[in-house]
C-alpha cells in the first residue's frame, strides 16, 4: 500500500480547489499552571484540584480523599 501511495500521481491522492474563506475564531487558550503541593509536578489548569485552598493534581488529589 505504501509503494501505491509513494508512486502515485499528485493528482490522483490530492484535492485541489479555489480556496475558501471561513469565519474563525479561535479560542481562548489557557497556560495558567501550578505546582501540586502533592508531588511537585507543574498542573495546568484544567488538571488541577484545589483542596483546602491548596493546589494538586489529579492523582495527588485522589490520596487526599
């Protein structure tokens, strides 16, 4: 299958056309991150778990329950 691919002509496995115009709009990301107070590794945002006003990440966070 490998050589088929590798000899092909370009037309035959790639799609050209006008290009279009979308409407993006991205997403706002997150970097934000702390350390676990557990184990010391660096958690971003939506891995951490905030136990008694301290920060930790998933695994941690299931020892102190």
């Amino acid at each position: 299958m490998i050589e088929k691919i590798m000899s092909a002509k370009d037309k035959e496995i790639l799609k050209t056309g006008e290009v279009e115009s979308i409407d993006f709009k991205p997403r706002k990301g997150s970097f934000y991150w702390e350390k676990c107070e557990g184990c010391d590794e660096v958690v971003f945002l939506y891995g951490l778990k905030v136990i008694n006003g301290k920060h930790y990440c998933i695994s941690s966070s299931a020892l102190k329950n």
